[in-house]
C-alpha cells in the first residue's frame, strides 16, 4: 500500500517509542521528534500528523490515508517488546503539528 517511507525514523525512536508505552501505563507520555527527519524523508508531505489506535499489532482506528502512522504500527510489530504490550494493552499514538509523539493507554476493546 505505501512504500514504507518512515520505517527508519520510528525504527530510530524505537527504544524511546518502548519507553513512552511502558510509561503510558502509568498516565500519558510524551516525546518531542525532530521535524526535519520527518521533512528529509518525504519533503512533499503536508500533514504529518495523525492518530493510531493500536491493541494486538492491529490498528482499531483507520489508518489507510497515513503513511506515517502505517509505518508506525510496522515498526512496533517488528518489536517483540512493543508487541507483549499492545498484547497486554491497546494504546494511542499520536503525533502532533509540533512533532510531539503522544502515548497514552487505551481501555481494551469489548469483544
């Protein structure tokens, strides 16, 4: 579907990305990202922002129209620990105008 564009950036911020889901179970975390790698990698791009939803390595929210969120969710299903934790719990991920990453834990879905 998309050609992976962001994959190295989260790949980058993975140790940070486990650290704020490991936080997040405690209350919401937040990490600020260097826009210019985001900008370096897809200069055209006028949003970069989105939402991701994510509980069992899927996303519970659409996430068709974002790459970045889509390489976001690819990147945490390479992780074995980011994959134990959306096991155990859903979480948010979002990533503002300002390039803040926002993490927070998601009450789990009813099945």
């Amino acid at each position: 579907m998309f050609n992976q564009i962001y994959t190295s950036v989260w790949s980058k911020y993975r140790p940070v990305i486990i650290q704020l889901m490991m936080s997040a179970q405690e209350g919401p975390a937040e990490y600020k990202l260097s826009a210019h790698e985001f900008k370096a990698l897809n200069p055209k791009e006028r949003s970069y922002s989105f939402e991701l939803h994510a509980y069992k390595g899927k996303a519970t929210n659409n996430i068709k129209t974002s790459a970045n969120a889509n390489d976001l969710l690819l990147m945490l299903n390479a992780s074995k620990k980011a994959k134990e934790l959306m096991e155990e719990s859903g979480f948010g991920f979002t990533l503002d105008k300002q390039f803040v990453l926002h993490v927070v834990k998601l009450e789990v879905p009813a099945v």
